[in-house]
C-alpha cells in the first residue's frame, strides 16, 4: 500500500502534475478534461493532498461507487457535528447546513427511501410532461426578446438558459415568476455551500446569508399554500402522502429550497454547454439541423460529453480498498462523472461530440437510488431550448470573449457565455 499521494505502480508522471493536480486552478475550470483524463489514465484512485480528498475518475470504479452504499451521501450532518456544534460556531451557518441536511440527495438509506417515495408522488412524470408546453411558450418569449435585439450580443445563460429554467421550476412551485432575479441571487450565494467553491474564504457565511432568505420567503409561500391549496408543486409537497407517512412542514420547506436551486442550476448548465458544444461542432449542427429527429440523442451527448455534474462528493462509511488504495472510513471521496463519461474504456471516440452516437450509459445524472429525480424534466427543457435557440437565432456564433465558468468542483457551468448573432 502505497502513501497519499504517491503512485501505486511506481511509474513517473509525465505532462501533467498529479501530485499537485488542482481541478479548481485556471486550466482545469475552463477546461477539466486533459487533467481528467491524466488522473483516470495514471492515478484513477488519486489521493488529493491539496483538498484532503479521493477523486475515482474510471467509469466502472464511478458506477460502482454510485452503487455502494458504503459511499455515504450524507456529507453534511458529520460535518455540521464536527465544525458547527461549538460556542464559537456562526449560527447562521449552522442553520443553513441544517437546511441541507434535510435535502434528499444528502439522506442515505431509509431516510432517502423514504423522501424519494413521497416526493415520487408530487414530482410525477405526468406532471413533467404537462410542462412541455409552458417550456415551448416560455423560450419562444424570451428567445423574441433577444432576437429584437439591434446588437445581436447575447449571454446565452444569463438571457436565456437560466431565466428559462427558473421560469420552469418557479411554475411548477407556485412561486412568482417576477421573483426570479431574486432567486438568482439567493442561489449564486448558496452554491458555495453545496458545489464546493473551495477557494473562497467568505462562501459559507455568503451561502448563510443567502440560504436563510430564501427559506424565509419559502416558508412564508408554504404556510399560504397550507392555507389555500393550489395546482403546483408546493401544494403536492404538503399533500403527499400514503399510509404510512407524509412530509412534514420543515421537509417541504427544505425540499422547495432544494428544487429551486437544483431545478434550474443543472438544467441551466445542460442547456448552455449543450449549446456551446454544437457551436464548437457545426458539422453535429449541421446534423441536427438536418435531422431533428436526433435532439434527443443530442441532449444524452451533451450530458456525456460536458455535462453539469463534474464531481459527485460522498464520505466513506467503511473502510474500502479500491485498486491497491484503501479508501478509509470518514474520508471524502470525488466521483467524477466527467472523467466516467470519457472513459475510452466505455466509449469508443470519447473526446468526440457525437449526437448520433448509437449507445450512451453517460452517468450525468446519476444512476441507483441516487438517480436525479428531476432528469425528465431537465431532458424536456433542454430538448426544447436548444433547438429553439439556433431557429430562433440566425447565425449563432461564439465571440472572441473568453467563457466565463463557474470555479467550483461539483458543477459544470458558466457563469456567462457571451455570443453573437445575426439581427
């Protein structure tokens, strides 16, 4: 057994730097898949000095993991016990990973199970489908507002991509499409807290500040809907049920911040890293556009190819030895979707933006009982998004400005994506 850090085969790496290998430097944010693909070729089971950490970058180890319940989902509650318990604690902090506690994809078995089967109830796909003509609707009136444009510049996340998804998901909640904006802000704030923006001093005070709004607004929007009942998601939250359980007030409000953060964040990044990688292949637009029939493949690329899930962080329950390492109880481990789904083991061309590519198996969102419950819905929106986008945007094109990406280790995503097209 070799030390953190060290290779377990002995042999020297070349061109890239493992052993300091950063995710969140400069190179790695704009473009993560050459240190990817160093780590998954060299070091799969890679120790991370730097951020304390194991990062598993091979598609089988991935999947495997995502399976493996020793692989806990609940980060929060060991660290809320470890660093937030004492006198000196920020209670806002505390209150806002207390709020994260409660979110689903933090819960391991039953109390996930458990969250899973009463949400299934309000989040169904009938419920999904119904959205696809308000998806329609709601691109069609933005998309118009930024084709009147005399200029044609365009941010195709701040613009597009994400007032669109938080349209969505504030229509499906029964929350103010007015409020959006806000909800922008409240979400920018929170994301330090959950995707690990580690180089950031201030983001669990900032995340604190920003959670604790917007469970006020939403506690307030639960107990009106408790009051008066209507046709949305939040009314189906408080109603759901079976005989044996039902969600509690706290568990609404907690989920309805989960939903309305992840709801858009990762359909926001689908959306514009789908489109980006069609701008950065127009012989795979030119395909779609000859045949639209393919958007559906275009979208499962998309999730495969750049899709929004970089890392998924889980802490070990048990001790587990991975390819000669010993991943140890209590250690955070990095799963890398990213990595899985250019693994050349897996997919033939990994490198290569295919829409027609006959066979996915990406891991984007997930797969086992962690299976992002919100995937029909983010496969719709984009589905419809992205080919709106180029009809309804003669000559799209990228600019000379730099991508501006999210710096954090979860997410995959810009921040602006500055383009161009014919008025």
């Amino acid at each position: 057994m070799t030390g953190r850090g060290e290779r377990s085969d002995g042999v020297m790496l070349q061109h890239i730097d493992l052993v300091h290998a950063d995710l969140l430097g400069a190179e790695a944010v704009a473009d993560p898949y050459p240190l990817l693909a160093a780590l998954r070729e060299h070091d799969p089971v890679h120790w991370s000095t730097r951020y304390r950490s194991w990062f598993v970058t091979r598609y089988d180890d991935v999947l495997a993991a995502l399976r493996d319940e020793r692989f806990s989902s609940d980060r929060i509650t060991p660290y809320r016990r470890a660093k937030l318990e004492g006198p000196d604690a920020d209670p806002g902090v505390r209150a806002a990973f207390e709020v994260l506690e409660g979110w689903m994809v933090f819960k391991d078995q039953p109390d996930h199970k458990r969250l899973r089967r009463l949400l299934s109830r309000a989040f169904t796909p009938r419920a999904v489908t119904q959205m696809a003509a308000s998806v329609e609707v709601i691109a069609a009136e933005l998309l118009s507002g930024i084709a009147s444009r005399g200029d044609g510049a365009v941010d195709l996340v701040g613009d597009f991509a994400y007032p669109l998804t938080a349209s969505v998901i504030a229509d499906m909640l029964g929350v103010p499409r007015e409020d959006r904006e806000q909800f922008k802000d409240w979400s920018d704030q929170i994301t330090g807290l959950v995707f690990g923006g580690m180089g950031d001093a201030t983001r669990h005070t900032v995340g604190a500040q920003g959670m604790a709004e917007l469970t006020a607004y939403l506690s307030d929007l639960v107990r009106s809907h408790e009051r008066a009942p209507a046709d949305d998601l939040i009314s189906a939250m408080i109603s759901a049920r079976d005989d044996r359980d039902a969600l509690t007030h706290d568990e609404v409000i907690s989920t309805g911040v989960l939903l309305l953060f992840a709801g858009h964040e990762t359909t926001t990044n689908l959306i514009g890293n789908g489109i980006l990688a069609l701008l950065q292949n127009p012989g795979q637009l030119a395909l779609l556009h000859d045949r639209p029939e393919l958007v559906g493949g275009a979208v499962e690329e998309a999730l495969r190819f750049d899709g929004p899930a970089k890392t998924v962080a889980r802490v070990m329950g048990d001790d587990v030895e991975l390819r000669g390492r010993v991943l140890r109880r209590g250690e955070r481990v990095f799963l890398s979707p990213s990595s899985a789904n250019r693994d050349p083991e897996v997919f033939a061309d990994p490198d290569a933006f295919d829409i027609a590519r006959e066979k996915s198996g990406q891991l984007g969102f997930g797969i086992g009982m962690h299976y992002c419950l919100g995937a029909p819905l983010a496969r719709l929106e984009a589905s419809i998004a992205i080919p709106q986008a180029f009809a309804r945007l003669p000559g799209l094109r990228l600019t000379d400005e730099p991508l501006e990406w999210h710096p954090v280790l979860l997410s995959r995503g810009m921040q602006r994506f500055p383009a161009q097209f014919t008025p």
